[in-house]
C-alpha cells in the first residue's frame, strides 16, 4: 500500500492484488493521532511525566547498570515483537546479548506461530511458514483450511481461495466457515484426534500415495501405529464430526488435482499445538503435497511480521538466520560479526510466558524492556503478569501510544510507526520485503534502532556496534544470516527498491520462491511423519466451569488493539468486549442479547456484552482477544504451555456464564 496526502491507498501486489481490510485503509489516522506518545515519559511521584531524551536515557541505563552488578546479567530481560521490522527484530536480539549480555530474551512471537515453527522444522528441516507464492493457491482445486479466519483477519487473501473447494475446520461458524464448501466442526481441544481421522481415512479408503512417501519422506509406519487406532467411528466420538463428512473431506482433498493444507492459530494456540501441526503434516504428506508443485503445505501468519520476526534472534533459543544458540558454529560465526568472543555469548533463555513469569522473582529479572508489545493484554492468565510487572525495580516500554503496558512503565520511549521509517519485513511465504519511510515522524519521536543504540552506548558499547540507519543494520543483519537456514546475506536494499521478489534463502543472485520442490531440508533430504496423539484440553470441564472458551480476532481491530482502539472508524464499529454465546447457553444462565455478562474461569473474570449466535455450539464461548481492562479475554486464559514450542493454551480454557 501506499500513503498519499494522509490517505492509505492500494497499489497492486500478487499477495494482496490491491486488496485492503478496514484496518489497513484507516492505518493513516494513527500517524495524527492525539494517542500518539511524542516526548519520553518518566516516573516521579507514581505519576509518567514527560522527560527529555537524555534524561530518560540515562536514568534507564544507570539503573540498568545497577541492577547488572548487584544481580548479574540475568537480571534483566527483553520482549520484544513480531510486528518489529527485521532491522529491529535483529537489533534487539543483538542489544539484549552483547550490551545487556542477558539470556533472558523472548518475544510475543512465541504466543503466535512458535507451534507451526516447531512442526515446520520436525517434519521439514526449516520453517518457513508458506513454502511457496501465495499465488499458487489460486490454482488449487481444493484448499483445507485449519482454524483460521481470513474472512476477517486478512480479507484480502481471500482472493486466492475463491477458486478452490474449501474446506474450514473451525468449532465457530466464522466469517470464513460461511464460504466453505465443507464446514467441520470439532469439539474445541480435538484438532488433533480430527486430524489422525482424516489420515486414517486416508489409508482405509485407498488414497494414501506410496510412491511419493517412497520416495520423498520418512516414519510413516511409526506415524501409522497411533493413526490406526484412530478410526473414523472413534474420531467422531471424540470431536464431533460425522464419519461422512470425514470422508467427505479426505475425497475432496484426494480428488484434486491441487490441492493444500493450511493451518492457524485456532489449531496451534495448544498445550499439543506442535503435535497438532505435525497431524496435519503428516495427512499433507500422505497425499504428497508438500514439495509438489501445484500443492503443498503451509501456515498463515498472524503478525505484520510474523515470519521475518522469529529469524533474526529475538527468540531465547535462537541466534540470527535461524541459528540455534547453542550450536557451537552459530555462536563463533554471529560472535565474529559483531566482534565478540563467541564465549561472552549466553546461552539459551526462558520461553516467552515463563519469562513473564519470572519477572520480580527471586530467581527471575528485576529489570525489563518491551518493545512491540502489549503484555498486559496479549499474555495469558493476564492478570498474573500485571502482577509480575509491577514487581519490577523498572519497567521500561517503548512504543508509540500508551498502551496497557506502557501504563505501568517507570520510562516511556515514544518510537516511530510504520509510514515513519524504513525497514525491511518477511512475508507468509517468505518473501522479503522493503518498507520505505513515507513522512517525517513527528518531533520528540526516535526509532526504536535509536533507542537500542543510546542505551548501548550508555552502557559502555563503541558507538559504531548498533548503526540506527536500517540499511545498516540489514547489511550487518545479512552477514550475521550468511550460512544460516533463513540466509539473507544475497538480499539488498537497492535488489529489493527495484522490485525484485526475494524469497529466503537469497544467495547470491539466487531466490526460491518454491524451496521444497526437489528435496527438504533434512540432511537426507526426506520429510518426516512424526508419531502423535491426541491428548485433549490441558483443563476439562467440571460442573463449576462447565463450557469451553475459545477466542479469536474480529475485522476491525489488530493483537491486542493499543492501536486499533485509538482509530475512530474502527473503535466505534466494535467499542467493547463481547461474547458470543448460543442462545440455549445464555438463557440457561439467565442472559439475553445485549446483557452484560460475566465469564469466569479458574484465573480470573472478565466482562462482556451477549450476542446470542444461533450457528455456535452450545458448549462453547468465544471472545475476541483486543479489548483492555476488564474486557481482556486473557484474563481467563490457560497458561499451560505445549512442551515443544512453549506456546500457552489460548485456545480453549473451562468457564462459566453469568450475569455480570
């Protein structure tokens, strides 16, 4: 898109066609918001009070260097974002580790596709979430969609499906499950058990593909033992789903000549949610579509920058390019670029929820910066953590409006938005892209490249180690990549400003749009089946908490709406919380339409307005997750982490309805 005279305006690309959602024609008024943070903020009295920037920046970094000697480097952590540009995402991962010298390191990331990253590297060797052009979905004959709602999250991929017989798996009857051609429900928590039925459907009725599993993958028999005992009679106790229209959709999937998998955050936001994504790799490959061209699968990304975010070393395991922080080699080639003993590196850190809490432990950080985050909304079990920050000896947040977090921050650091700074990010399919800086940001404002280097520089760093132009930081960003899994080091700035499509890894002149077609990237160059089952919800229902609660997005706003909420056209058209609710569940708990509910589970107790839905389950709640105070939805949420990725347990928690 491009911004002209304060106007957001389509312009045409093969992922959106010139397609733009509410959110992204309305993205201007934030630019000239009064929401807007335009002077640092500091703490006197219990009361933010505007400071200047050196003033701000010294009493952090004092504290900083404080807290560090009486402490040790682990007494401070970073959050960082998915919606921070590769420029920044790369920075911070590089401040936290050489200026702070500090594992404790994660970002939100980790609450969006660290499940669909987990099973992508199982099964593949790499993650990269849409292993071809979204373009190609346009030629599908069928699309099988898992627990996601384009209609209202991202309405312009929409035009890639329209084409294609679609199949949603969604316990709602969303904006998306309307289209489809085949809607199925499972009982929420049961992706997984549905996804072992439908491969075993698969197998029973002759559609399994034996010379592509031959040929191109490895582990099927060990991946068939649990998917056996998985027939389609069982399946359908278990979620709900008729063994017709099982059956219904493996022919659609098996028929087509074309034909796709695609997963969302409705499967993977799990305590299981990296065993539910290998499930549905493991039917993809029994019907050979990863690597095929035509077909395939992938997962969709849920932040602007949801793919180049986890790549560049923000996550508490992960090193630039995708390197793992304990591997010997990634630490001496990442420690030789940025001119450090790889020794002086530290290791490996908490998971993003775990890290949050930790906060103002004993045994946890004292200290933490947040850029490109809203904890106090996004986290689960919200409340815990508000709780946690404010044992903080300093919070310090930077951001562009004062978001829930921010509320409670000692040190405020207003940062540039998008139209305000250059900056490159990654696509769902990989490809990166150059942002350009379309207006000046208004006085008083820094970017977050220049906040990390004042600080570097306060705490002792040389004044050329954190350059705060972005071409800068990509150039060292592509060094630091070189020879890594996602490899930047052959992209430019002056390759991608002229246009070219660059899908990592970019080596030299080369791209690859399609990275599977001729092999995965396990070192034999097969994909694996991974062995799993199904387990369940991490917390059942009980006669005190007898329904379930999922949550989930709605058109107008964005994660958890510090942005959105300040856009008049979009606060108004969705001003507060609401739960959808079968009218059944509602009158069984002495509700109508438009009455103020309350939803309780074992952690907390929000409040919202009732709209009774007659097309949802009457054991299930939904609620969208943008809305603040005592409208946050992640009041209830379960904490419960899936043991690979750390992802908590967004997705389904035990509640009940009341009256508020």
């Amino acid at each position: 898109m491009t911004l002209t005279d304060g106007a957001v305006s389509p312009r045409e690309f093969p992922t959106n066609r010139g397609g733009l959602c509410q959110k992204g024609w309305t993205s201007a008024a934030l630019l000239t918001s009064p929401a807007r943070l335009t002077t640092p903020l500091v703490r006197r009295c219990g009361v933010l009070e505007p400071a200047s920037w050196d003033e701000a920046l010294d009493l952090v970094a004092a504290r900083l260097g404080e807290l560090r000697a009486e402490h040790g480097p682990d007494s401070v952590g970073v959050f960082g974002g998915g919606g921070l540009t590769n420029e920044k995402a790369y920075a911070l991962g590089k401040f936290a580790r050489v200026a702070l010298a500090t594992s404790q390191v994660d970002y939100n990331g980790r609450f969006c596709m660290s499940s669909a990253a987990a099973g992508g590297m199982r099964a593949f060797g790499l993650d990269r979430g849409m292993p071809f052009p979204v373009e190609d979905l346009g030629g599908a004959d069928t699309i099988l969609l898992v627990g996601s709602n384009p209609a209202e999250t991202m309405p312009p991929f929409l035009q890639h499906l329209r084409r294609s017989n679609l199949v949603v798996v969604d316990p709602r009857r969303s904006a998306t499950a309307e289209l489809a051609t085949l809607h199925l429900r499972p009982a929420p928590g049961t992706d997984l058990a549905l996804a072992l039925g439908l491969l075993h459907v698969v197998v029973a009725d002759g559609h399994l593909d034996k010379d592509y599993l031959a040929e191109r993958t490895t582990g099927f028999e060990e991946a068939w033992r649990v998917v056996a005992g998985w027939w389609p009679e069982r399946v359908e106790r278990v979620t709900g789903v008729s063994v017709a229209d099982q059956r219904a959709a493996v022919q659609l999937l098996a028929d087509a000549d074309n034909a796709y998998v695609l997963t969302g955050r409705g499967t993977e936001q799990h305590a299981s949610g990296s065993d539910a994504v290998s499930a549905w790799i493991n039917l993809a490959l029994a019907l050979g579509l990863p690597g095929t061209r035509g077909s395939g699968y992938g997962c969709l990304t849920g932040q602007g920058n949801g793919q180049g975010g986890r790549e560049h070393g923000q996550k508490a395991d992960q090193l630039p390019g995708y390197r793992k922080i304990d591997d010997p080699a990634a630490r001496a080639h990442v420690g030789g670029v940025w001119g450090i003993d790889p020794d002086d590196l530290p290791g490996p850190g908490r998971s993003a929820y775990e890290l949050l809490d930790a906060l103002g432990t004993p045994t946890g950080p004292k200290a933490l910066l947040v850029f490109g985050s809203n904890v106090v909304v996004s986290a689960p079990r919200s409340d815990h953590v508000a709780d946690r920050l404010a044992d903080l000896d300093l919070l310090v947040v930077a951001d562009l409006v004062l978001s829930e977090t921010a509320a409670l921050a000692d040190v405020v650091f207003p940062v540039t938005q998008w139209a305000e700074e250059s900056g490159t990010m990654t696509n769902l399919e990989g490809r990166i892209l150059l942002r350009q800086r379309a207006v000046e940001p208004p006085e008083g404002v820094r970017s977050d490249l220049d906040v990390l280097r004042g600080l570097a520089i306060r705490l002792g760093q040389p004044e050329d180690r954190f350059p705060v132009e972005p071409e800068d930081v990509f150039t060292e960003l592509r060094a630091a990549s070189a020879g890594g899994a996602a490899d930047y080091s052959g992209a430019t700035y002056d390759r991608l400003a002229s246009g070219e499509a660059l899908y990592w890894p970019v080596v030299g002149p080369g791209s690859s749009p399609r990275v599977f077609l001729d092999r995965f990237a396990h070192p034999d160059g097969l994909a694996r089946f991974i062995p799993v089952d199904h387990r369940g919800p991490a917390e059942p229902t009980d006669a005190e908490y007898p329904v379930q609660l999922t949550t989930g997005r709605v058109l107008q706003h964005y994660q958890s709406g510090a942005q959105t909420r300040n856009v008049p056209e979009l606060n108004d058209a969705v001003p507060e919380a609401y739960v959808e609710v079968h009218p059944d569940t509602a009158a069984r708990a002495g509700l109508a339409e438009g009455a103020l509910a309350a939803v309780v589970s074992r952690r907390g107790r929000m409040e919202a307005r009732v709209r009774c839905v007659a097309s949802m389950r009457i054991d299930l709640l939904f609620l969208p997750f943008h809305f603040a105070g005592r409208g946050r939805a992640n009041l209830l949420t379960n904490p419960a982490l899936d043991p690979t990725s750390r992802m908590p347990e967004f997705k389904v928690c035990a509640v009940r309805l009341e009256p508020a």
